[in-house]
C-alpha cells in the first residue's frame, strides 16, 4: 500500500512488537497493520506516492469520522428509542468531541505512537484525529462491527461521566409528546405547589396523566423539573 521512510517507521517500532501493542490498544488482532500505520502518519510527514500525492491520515479521519458518528448514533437510537431526532442529535454532538477523541488516545496509548514532526501538546487535535483514523482503520480492516465494538468497549467507556448524565440534555417531555402523538393518546399535565413548601423554596408535584390515567408522578423545585422528571417515569412506565 505505501512504505514509510525508515526515520518514520523506526518511530512506529519503539515497543518490542508493533501488532502485539495493537492488539492491545484493539482488543483482537489486527488483519492488516499497514492500515494503523497510515492512521498514525500525520500530515507533516506525508509520504509521497508515486503518482505525486501525499499519503498520511487525512483520508482515514475522513472515514473513521463518519463510521463513529454511526456508532454513536446507532448506540442512542437504541438506548433512547422515544426521544426526538434533534435531542439525538444534540446528545450525539456531547459524546463525538475532540475533548473525548484526545481523553482515548491517551487512555489507549495511541497518542504515543502517532508519527508526526508537530507538537502535540500544542497541537491537541492531532491526537484526537489520529483516534478517528484509527477507527476507519478498523473498518477498512475488519469490518463494521469490529469498529463498532471498538467504539462500545472503548470509546464509550471514557464517555461515562456523559453517560451518568445523560438525562441531563434528555428531553423526556418532548419523549412523551413524540410517544402519545405516534400512539393517538390524549396526555396531560397535573402541576401544583405542595403544600407545605415555602414560599423561598417551592415544591411543585406534577401528575401525567395519559388516556385519563395518571402514568407518572414527578416532584421538583420549579414546574418545569417536576414535569421532566413525571414525563421520565411515564415512559418507563410503558
């Protein structure tokens, strides 16, 4: 496929067996390395090909970006099947950051195998490109669902503090009105100030109330908290 300049190459070889430390940073073993290679060459030492282009990670990222948007999307279309495609796609962008793609490289080691004559600590987005490569890598050498897997086992698990706070940018309100407006049933909000709250700090209860039954009950410091949080128990409840 290419061949890098032995100065390049050497970089790439620090560790004792450059598939075996892919396997580790994978999770399996990898069918074609060259490909990891390229997804390690940053721009700044290209290689040029014979037809005069310049061969580093660029087309990789290119690839890997697009198969991880899908990885991700396929993961919250799943995990939050009544949600609306604008909160996915709001909950999609919290998850695919340069921030979390830099946290992986270094989590995996990857940023310590990238091959480039620009400082990375200056340059933090190299890494975190590299990461995207590295998962077109992936497709290109075993598929799909290896990539998939790969984003699952790995990516995802230095997203956990998103995960924990998922509910946080989840619109459960917005849930319900998709989930009764799909199904034709009629939904309404019951919301009052309990009683013995005060006027400083109010305590409002809200009763949802779908097909003239009260499906969730949700308590909160402003109207709006307790709404989100009885539209949240109506749609566990169904």
């Amino acid at each position: 496929m290419f061949s890098l300049r032995k100065k390049e190459k050497s970089a790439l070889t620090t560790t004792n067996n450059f598939q075996k430390e892919l396997k580790l940073i994978l999770g399996f073993s990898p069918k074609n390395i060259e490909y990891y290679k390229l997804a390690l060459q940053h721009r700044s030492v290209a290689v040029v090909s014979l037809s005069g282009n310049a061969i580093n990670n660029e087309r990789l990222e290119f690839l890997g970006d697009a198969v991880l948007g899908m990885c991700i999307a396929d993961y919250l279309y799943l995990k939050y099947p009544y949600t609306s495609e604008g909160e996915l796609t709001k909950m999609r962008s919290k998850f695919v950051n340069g921030s979390n793609l830099e946290k992986l490289s270094k989590y995996l080691g990857i940023s310590e195998l990238i091959v480039s004559r620009a400082n990375l600590r200056k340059s933090v987005h190299i890494s975190g490109d590299a990461v995207e490569a590295f998962i077109g890598a992936i497709y290109l050498d075993r598929g799909f669902k290896k990539a998939q897997k790969f984003v699952e086992e790995r990516f995802l698990k230095i997203c956990e503090n998103l995960e924990a706070n998922a509910e946080t940018y989840y619109n459960f309100k917005s849930a319900v009105i998709e989930f009764c407006q799909r199904n034709k049933r009629e939904y309404s909000y019951d919301t009052i100030v309990h009683h013995n709250s005060s006027n400083h700090k109010p305590l409002f209860i809200c009763n949802l109330i779908v097909d003239n039954e009260i499906h969730g009950v949700g308590f909160g410091r402003s109207k709006k908290d307790a709404e989100q949080n009885a539209a949240r128990e109506t749609l566990y409840s169904f």
